[in-house]
C-alpha cells in the first residue's frame, strides 16, 4: 500500500508564508546511523545511500572523517566514498571535525564539507575538546583550506535551544556563535536542536533574533530531533520564517553519541507527508523513500520510528 491509496491529504495552495519549494539535507547515512552500537556493513550504507537517491533526495551527507576511536560506526569513511555510485544531481557532503578530517577528506575527493560547533561551553568541551570561544581556532583554518580548494563549507551549531549540562541556551549566544561559523565562509548554518527541547515559540524567537543580527532566514537550515515529538511544528514553524532547508533522516534513525538525552532526528518520511499535503514541493518520491526506512529497518532489527514508515509500510 502506498501514500496515495491511504487518503494522502488533498495538496492545497502553498500558504504565502511557507517557501514552494524545500531542500532536504538527508542526514540519515551519517547522523543517522552513527550512534548505532551494531557496525553496519559497507555495503548496507552504500545500498542505503543509492536508495535514498533514488528516491529523489538530492542531498545526501554521507558520512564523516571524525576519529574512528569516537565513533566507531563511520570508521569506514574512505571505503565508502572510494564504492559510493554517486547519482547525477546529487550531493554527498562530509562531516569533518579538524584539519586532519579534512586532510582525509581532500584525499577521498569529496566535493563538499560540513563542520560542527556548539553554541555552549560544556558541550564544545565535551564533543570538540575544547570551549565555546576557543573552537572557533580549530574551525578557521579548516574552512579556509577548503575554500581555497573550491569546497563549499557547512557549518552545524549543536545545542541551540537547550543543553543538559547548562539549561535553556540565550538565544544571543547561539547567535553569537552562530554569526562566528559564518563569518569564517560558512554559506549555511544550520540550527541544531540536538537534545529535541525547542518549542515553537523558541524557534520563532531564535530565526527573529539571527535576522536583527544581519543574518537572514535563507542563510539558516534547521536540525531538529524528536524527543518531546516538537521536531514537525518545529520545522513548519521555520519554513513560516523564511527557512527553506531541513535537515532529516530517512525512518527518524539518528542521536547523538555525546548527548545520551538525543534521541532520532525529524523522520524525513514525516517531513515529506506534510509538506506534500501543504504543496510545497521537495522532489521525492514517498513511496520509495518508505519502501528504502523499512528495508533498512530490517537491516538495523527493529522498527522505523517513523510514523509515517510504520503507517504506509504496515
């Protein structure tokens, strides 16, 4: 059974505030499967990652050139990208954490980058060993060098509504740091909710406060997880606001090996429902998309935690 035979919602006019189209930064390859405890096989990701671009996700971050002692799951990195059947159209960024990573990266050819900050202390010291001023030296001469050899630069910022170390973070010092990572030649920064506790209301508050600091809503993605089930209202909320980029993982797989309170990302599946029912186009074709969530739900043991997987693949 597909979406189209269960009562998919009637499309209606896009709403004037809502952008017609949306770009989906499908992070399950990476995000999504590296806080798996069980290594997943080569050749699962590579067929994983092939899927999804057949299905018509057009970005597609495939993996990432942190220490393997950290996580273990993408130790693979290089052996990925050296097998990956790279599709026309499509887009396989890399997460990198220093210069190392990108010396790593250069070597494997990639084409596009991603690094990732914290907008508080605790967290940066935990997941970047070193503090929330101080990272800013290790992303510089990252982003620098690979400007310089032509690749566009990504910039994450965890922990920007919540951390659970310090609490609520100050919407000024996400935009703080926020406004660093683009300064450095970031096109993008991409607003992470990473332990899933924004409301609506913060990430109104949270876009309205990157625009009075010059930083408009089309230099912003937004990154959310589902702990309290906020991560969908979240992201419409941020469309309304003038985002057209979400970051999403295919069958909501993902956390955050440094956050044990993470839990998965915003199920790409449940994205696409609704944005295809408001009539804001994102090319991809939900049946195929549910059909690679529940294959790969197979392949991890359990079920998808996606809503929508579960309801269209029965």
């Amino acid at each position: 059974m597909g979406a189209r035979d269960v009562g998919l919602p009637a499309t209606v006019p896009s709403a004037g505030e809502l952008p017609a189209e949306v770009t989906i930064w499908e992070v399950g390859a990476r995000d999504g499967l590296q806080n798996e405890q069980s290594v997943v096989p080569l050749e699962v990701k590579l067929e994983f990652l092939g899927r999804l671009a057949d299905a018509g996700l057009t970005v597609l971050e495939a993996t990432s050139f942190v220490h393997p002692k950290w996580v273990p799951q993408l130790a693979d990195a290089e052996a990925l990208l050296a097998k990956l059947d790279r599709r026309d159209g499509a887009r396989y960024p890399v997460l990198v954490p220093n210069e190392r990573g990108l010396d790593r990266a250069l070597a494997a050819g990639v084409g596009e980058i991603a690094v990732f900050g914290s907008a508080t202390q605790t967290f940066a010291e935990r997941n970047l060993n070193s503090g929330l001023t101080e990272q800013f030296a290790l992303f510089e001469p990252v982003v620098g060098r690979a400007r310089a050899e032509g690749l566009p630069v990504r910039a994450y910022l965890s922990m920007c509504f919540g951390d659970p170390w310090e609490g609520p973070v100050p919407a000024a010092q996400v935009v703080d740091a926020g406004r660093r990572l683009l300064d450095l030649g970031c096109f993008q920064l991409s607003l992470g909710d990473t332990i899933g506790v924004a409301t609506a209301g913060q990430v109104e508050r949270l876009i309205a406060a990157f625009a009075d600091a010059g930083v408009p809503a089309s230099a912003l993605a937004v990154h959310f997880h589902d702990t309290y089930g906020q991560a969908l209202a979240n992201t419409l909320t941020a469309l309304r606001c003038g985002v057209s980029t979400v970051d999403s993982s295919a069958g909501g797989l993902g956390g955050c090996p440094y956050a044990e309170s993470a839990t998965g990302n915003l199920a790409t599946e449940d994205l696409v429902w609704a944005l295809d029912g408001l009539g804001v186009r994102t090319g991809v074709d939900l049946d195929a998309l549910v059909a690679t969530s529940a294959w790969m739900a197979g392949c991890l043991g359990r079920p998808s935690p996606s809503r929508v997987v579960r309801a269209l693949a029965g």
